[in-house]
C-alpha cells in the first residue's frame, strides 16, 4: 500500500506499510520517486483482480511503497497494528480473510483498512480496495488455480497507514476436497414399504467437495434404466420409479465416490400388495348352536406378511353377511351364538398391510342348527365318556418379530375336562409377568408379548394340564430391529 496522498483523502499520509522483511517480500522507497509523480498519477487506483493479471511493477494500482519529504506524523496519531489475521476460507477461484480491530485507534479516529496481496515471487504489494474500508473482513475473488499469495492488512487514519499485520506463511489457491457424507432421512432408515402401482421417489442428501459422483445398485446388480430413472445433483441423488411393482422390492445402495474416497448407504423397500384369499375352507363340526370351521392359508400373501383373517357368517333367510371375527390369526375358529333353525354359509378373507383381499373363500355346504327337541334319543343310548388327555390341535410356529410393536403367539388344544394353560419362556415360568397376556378361550391358546425388545427373543413353551395327562408345544421367538442406516 502506498502512502501518497490523492484528492478523496482517505490514505493520504506520509506512513507507509511497513512489510515484514522475513516473512513477505518487500519495495524500498526512494525520495525521487515521490517528487516525479505527475497529478494524474495521485489519482485513486482502480480495485485490482489477483487471479486475473501478472502484478506489474508498473501498473498504476500496484505502485512501490513511497516516501516523502514531510515529517513523519506522531506515533500516536496512527492506528497501531490490527489483530489476528486470519485465513478464514480458501477456494479454488476465492479465499476469505478477516482480521480484528487494533488496541489503539490513532488520536485523529480510524478511516478504515486497507488490504493488500503480493503473489509469491513478486515484489510488489497490490491493494485489494482503491479506498480504505470499514470491515474487517474481505473475500477476494476471481483467483487462478495454483496460485499463491501473501497477505497484510494495515488500519488506516488521517494521519496515514499504520505498521500492517502480515501473513506469516502464503495462501496457496487450491480446490479442497471434502470427503463424502451421506445422510439419509429418518423415514428411509427402516424398511420403505410402497404399494403395487404407487411411485417411489428418494431423495438422498449427501455432502462433498467438489462435485462427487453418485451411483446406485439394486441387490448388488445395476439399476434397470428402463424402470428406474436416477438424478444427481452436487448435494443429493433422486431416484424416482414411476410405478412400483413387487420385483422392486430390495437392497438399494447408494455409493458416493470423490477421488478414491467413498461413502455408502442402503435403502431396504418392499412394494407389496393385497393377499389372495385362503387357499380352502371346510366345516368341521355342527353341535348345538356352535358350527367349528377350518381353513388354509393363501398361497399369496401379497409379499409381506398376514395381520390375520376376517370371518363373516350369513343364514340362509337373509344372505346377508355379518363380521364375526377380524384380524383372528389361527387358521381354525368356533363361531357361536347361532340361530336354532337356521343354516349358516361361512367365508373367511386374508388381511395384510393393503387391506382385505379382494375376494373371499366359502363354504360349499351349509351349517344346519337343528332343534334339539325334536331329536329322538334311541333306547339304550350309552352315554359317551368325553374325557380326554390334552393335545394339541396346531402347534406353536416360530415367529419374528420388531422391536416395539406387540406380537402374540397362537396354538390349539383339545382336552376334557378343560386344562391348565401354562406359558414358560426358556422353560421358565412366566404366569404374573405383566409383560405377557395369556388368553385360552374354546381351545385357543393365545400369548401376547408387549412391546418386545431383543431381550424376549428365545425359546416359548405352552403347556396343557389336566388329570389325565398334559402335553406341551414349543416355537422361538425371535425379536430383531430393522436395518438403519
């Protein structure tokens, strides 16, 4: 910077910015030069671009550091020194530096700060402003690549500069690199459940510099483009499917790469949609007003699982159908409560996530609910001795579960007299732990776990007593969180 004076004022001291010799190169001034300055050159300069030009001694913004024949003004009427300069950000074409006030502002008040550059190699020191500035930070910009600057800054009153704060290493113009980051949204850190026919569209923030690349594969295989349409931009990735079908389902992963670095995310989604309905349905028994009814499972669950079966019933009089059981899990019931007289059609439909199938399996024949007073007991009837040992009708099946959603396990026993159900965990007793509801209602034997965490997975054990024997099954439990990312 110069100390020469101009027509606006603002640096228009005899001071100069003294550099530090051992950290930035340096002009020494000479007195001739100030006396042969023409009117025109005492004229402000105009703001310079670093990255732009070669620094010429010549150029009129970038003048030697002057001297002149007037005293030099009272060490107490210039600024002293400003603080802690320092390089707040450096990219490839810009770089940022800021700077604290000094401790003495000069008797004739502070005018501003003046900033100047001087590339590596040269001799002399460009200013960044044609007039001093109030900031105390500046960002210079329109630099080349590969360029290295020192820098200083010097507080500036009426008086003239005062002593400049240097740099003490310089500024090296590079493209910096900042490693890959994805982050991926709560809502897609668990599985993506999408129906049949709806769109999937993700969007992937990520964080990297300068621009990454960002590539996706399906269950380790590359996309089809013909299905999946991907966009990446500098800070996120879409990818958009326009109708979700069931082959969509899988591992997505998400691989962001810069210059032999890599960050990696994975995305689980499961298109599903509505079950087919069970595959048979058959009455097994008609007694008072009770008629017992069995089916089997749909051969298509809709490619995730069952929340249960709803069972309707209608009579012959009216055809209507009436609910009699929904979301019920076992694959055998016993509808009561029946009209004596009437007969009875029974259908059962699957359930998942989508809803109820879209169509239902009936019984082929009638439940007739005859009377009982018109049955003619024969002469010599013997009367049946019901009594039987417990066993059990369906097992217990091994089941999995999630982490914070209530699961029950389901069996069917048959016994007379009515046993003793008994639920063990690991072939420990768990009647009374109010973290378990166990239900026998007409054979049924139903334990609902709360709330699981991984610590219920193991072994469970329903056990059937009576004084005629007992019998026991058993099925694991397993409770295991989704994947996150």
């Amino acid at each position: 910077m110069t100390g020469k004076a101009n027509s606006e004022g603002p640096v228009s001291s005899p001071e100069k910015i003294a550099p530090d010799s051992t950290k930035a190169p340096t002009t020494e001034p000479s007195g001739e030069v100030a006396a042969a300055e023409s009117p025109e050159q005492q004229q402000d300069p105009e703001p310079q671009k670093p990255g732009s030009q070669t620094l010429d001694p010549e150029a009129p913004a970038a003048p030697a550091t002057l001297a002149t024949t007037k005293p030099e003004p009272p060490s107490e009427d210039v600024p002293s020194v400003p603080l802690q300069l320092t390089v707040e950000d450096v990219s490839h074409s810009s770089l940022t530096v800021s700077w604290e006030p000094p401790e003495k502002l000069g008797r004739l008040g502070l005018q501003g700060y003046v900033l100047e550059f001087c590339q590596e190699g040269a001799s002399e020191w460009v200013p960044v402003n044609a007039r001093p500035v109030m900031v105390t930070q500046q960002t210079i910009r329109n630099l080349t690549l590969g360029d290295k600057f020192f820098l200083r800054v010097a507080a500036v009153s009426s008086a003239g500069a005062g002593p400049p704060a240097v740099l003490d290493q310089p500024v090296h113009i590079q493209e910096i690199t900042e490693a890959p980051k994805i982050r991926v949204p709560r809502h897609l850190r668990q599985t993506y459940i999408r129906q049949v026919g709806e769109p999937v569209n993700l969007q992937i923030p990520f964080q990297a510099k300068p621009k990454p690349q960002a590539t996706w594969t399906h269950n380790g295989q590359a996309l089809d483009t013909q299905r999946v349409n991907v966009r990446s931009g500098d800070q996120d990735t879409i990818l958009f499917i326009r109708s979700a079908q069931r082959s969509d389902s899988g591992h997505y992963e998400l691989t962001v790469h810069l210059e032999g670095l890599e960050a990696k995310a994975t995305i689980d989604i499961l298109v599903i949609e509505k079950p087919g309905p069970p595959s048979s349905i058959k009455i097994l028994d008609v007694w008072g007003c009770n008629a017992a009814l069995e089916w089997t499972p749909p051969q298509d669950t809709g490619n995730t699982e069952l929340l249960g079966y709803t069972v309707q019933k209608a009579d012959k009089k009216t055809g209507q159908w009436f609910t009699v059981l929904e979301r019920y899990h076992p694959t055998t019931c016993t509808i009561s409560d029946l009209i004596i007289g009437n007969s009875y059609s029974f259908r059962v439909f699957s359930e998942n996530l989508c809803g109820l199938s879209d169509s239902a399996i009936t019984t082929k024949e009638l439940a007739h609910i005859r009377k009982t007073d018109i049955a003619a007991k024969p002469k010599g009837f013997i009367e049946r001795d019901f009594s039987e040992a417990p066993s059990f009708t369906q097992p217990l099946a091994d089941h999995t579960s999630t982490p914070g959603y209530s699961t029950q396990l389901f069996c069917s026993v048959r016994a007379s007299p009515k046993p003793k159900i008994i639920w063990m965990k690991n072939k420990m007793d768990i009647q009374g732990d109010p973290k378990y509801r166990a239900v026998s209602e007409q054979g049924v034997c139903t334990l609902e776990i709360r709330k699981p965490s991984p610590f219920d997975s193991g072994v469970y054990t329903c056990k059937a007593i009576n004084v005629l024997g007992e019998a026991s099954v058993d099925c694991r439990l397993e409770v295991k969180a989704s994947a996150t990312h």
